[in-house]
C-alpha cells in the first residue's frame, strides 16, 4: 500500500501537506542518496576495502535521518497541529509511535 493510499479514521485519504520547496528538498536529497546506494552496491562488486563501503554506509544513514528529521518536523508542524486543533488527540500516540521506529 503506497503511503498516500492510506485512510483516516473517516475514511478520507491521508496526505502530506509539503510546500513545493520541501518536496523538491527532499527529491533531490532522495536522488543523492539513491545515487550514493548505486555507489556502495558498486563498490561491492568490485571489492572494495570493506571499511571504505563501511564508511560510505554511514554517510548514507545520516542522510536518511536528514531526511526523516525533515519529515518528522514538517509533520509536527501542519498535519499534527491540524489534527491536535480538530480535537484528535490520538494523533499523540501515533506519533510516538513512529518517533520509536525512526530511533531504532
């Protein structure tokens, strides 16, 4: 199920509320790392010094958590004030709950 696809507790479809610039943001942030994923997968294949890829991988993972830093605060900033405002107070719990799973 894509994340856009998804349904409220009224069945209503979920949907960010990302300004242009915040969405080119994070495409282009995406597209580096995906480019950087192509370069470590590249560096496997042809053996690279295991540290080497080690260190690409780290420089990979902060770029994720840029990227889900970003994300998470844009959430708390419009859909989690929006839905805290319209007196659904569940909305807590949900976003603890991904909090927990980016800190994995």
């Amino acid at each position: 199920m894509e994340p856009n696809d998804m349904k409220d507790h009224c069945g209503t479809e979920r949907k960010s509320h990302h300004s242009d610039k915040t969405k080119a943001n994070l495409v282009s942030r995406l597209n580096r790392i995906e480019g950087q994923i192509r370069g470590v997968k590249g560096m496997i294949e042809k053996d690279t010094y295991c540290d080497d890829v080690l260190n690409q991988l780290a420089s990979i993972q902060s770029a994720l958590n840029g990227v889900g830093k970003l994300l998470l605060e844009n959430h708390m900033k419009t859909c989690v004030t929006e839905r805290l405002h319209a007196g659904e107070d569940e909305v807590i719990d949900e976003l603890l709950t991904t909090i927990q799973k980016l800190m994995k």
